[in-house]
C-alpha cells in the first residue's frame, strides 16, 4: 500500500473509533483508497459491511461510484446490501444502473437486486440507463422483469427519456429498439400528452422516429416486466 493511502486509511478509521457514525467507516476509507488488501483485511477482521459514512453512503456504493469491480464482489461476498440508499436515494444497484456499471449491476442483480427500487426522481434503474445511452446495461435489465413502462416523477418512461434526453444517434437508436422489442408501449404519453414519436419528429430523429411508427402500426401486447 502507498504510504499515502495508509495514512489516509489510518486516518479514518481513527476518527470512526473515535467519532462513530459521524465520521468515515474504514471500509469506506480502504475503498476510497483503493486498498483492496486494506479491504479484505477489515472484511476478515469482522469489519460491518453497510457502515454508512455522513452522505449515507455504503462502502458498496462508493466502489460502485469509482467502478471498483473486486472490491464490489468482495462487499457482496460478505453481504453487503445492494439496495442501500444514500441521501441521494443512490443504491449500488441504481448507481449501476444509471452510469452504466455493467459488471458491478450484474452482480447486484444476482445478490436479489430491487428492481422496483426508485431513484430521488422516481426512476427505476431502467430510465436513466436510456436516458445515458448505455446500450448494454439496457439489455442487461431488459433480461429482468424489470418494468419497462415505469413513469417516473417527470412523467417519462425509459422510452421517453430515450428520446427526450438521448441524441438520437446509434446508441438511443438501439436503446429505443431494444425497449420496443421488449414491449414498451409506444403510445405512452408523457404528463403533456406528448408522445414518444412526436417527441422524436421535433428532435429529427427520423430513425427512431421509423421505429415507433412501426412499432405503433404493430398489435399492442401487454404492460411488460413485474
């Protein structure tokens, strides 16, 4: 370990001993370090594994935050809970989700991951993920029973967002297409009554502005996801 980072380390697992939840947990520290070793040492020494630091955060959600692959695999192995919320209403699973963590959500997934968990703007893991454009972590959710016409506090779906927020380049395209197929409804209107086609012929986005209308000349099926 850099003689900084165990300093750091040190640092603040001496002010958690001394100042209790007001301060920084040490498995907080090891992970905002980087000190894997640190890490498996606390895990082994009985460390608790959802000490929150003064945001509320988890050291789960802070090696999700840095896209710490093994020190998440190494919190989960311990049990560490992957729907703990911060003040933000981030969880590792939604912080994941959102920014495109794909080997992090796809352990928070398989360590029962709350799929109908919503973030501070109502959003399931689902939207934002659109909205961003990570491709892959769509399709990772859309293996799910994740709801993909969940309405969000803005009154968008992921569908929505996709366009509304997107680019209209390759990645939204494929995100729009991937959510289509799916089964999200593509005369979901949003709060003003705007649809997701009308949204994307203001936008020029002929491409996905093609899909929906194919998608909307196409039998209705039912609500996917749970």
């Amino acid at each position: 370990m850099k003689l900084p980072r165990r300093r750091a380390l040190l640092a603040a697992a001496a002010g958690w001993s001394m100042a209790g939840a007001t301060a920084t947990p040490p498995l907080v520290a090891a992970v905002v370090a980087g000190d894997l070793e640190a890490l498996r040492r606390l895990l082994a020494a009985g460390a608790a594994v959802d000490d929150r630091d003064t945001r509320g955060r988890t050291a789960l959600l802070v090696a999700t935050h840095a896209n710490q692959v093994e020190a998440a695999r190494l919190l989960i192995a311990r049990g560490a809970d992957v729907n703990a919320q911060d003040d933000l209403r981030d969880s590792p699973f939604l912080y994941a989700g959102a920014q495109g963590r794909l080997e992090i959500l796809r352990l928070t997934l398989a360590a029962g991951a709350d799929l109908a968990s919503t973030n501070r703007y109502g959003g399931t893991a689902l939207i934002p993920a659109a909205h961003h454009g990570h491709v892959e972590t769509v399709r990772e959710l859309l293996r799910t029973r994740i709801n993909v016409d969940h309405v969000n506090r803005l009154g968008w779906t992921a569908l929505l967002e996709a366009v509304i927020l997107g680019d209209g380049g390759p990645a939204h395209t494929e995100i729009v297409r991937l959510l289509l197929d799916a089964g999200a409804n593509p005369a979901l209107a949003d709060a003003q009554g705007v649809t997701p086609l009308a949204h994307a012929q203001q936008r020029g986005q002929q491409a996905i502005a093609g899909l929906l209308r194919q998608a909307l000349a196409r039998p209705q099926r039912g609500t996917a996801g749970g």
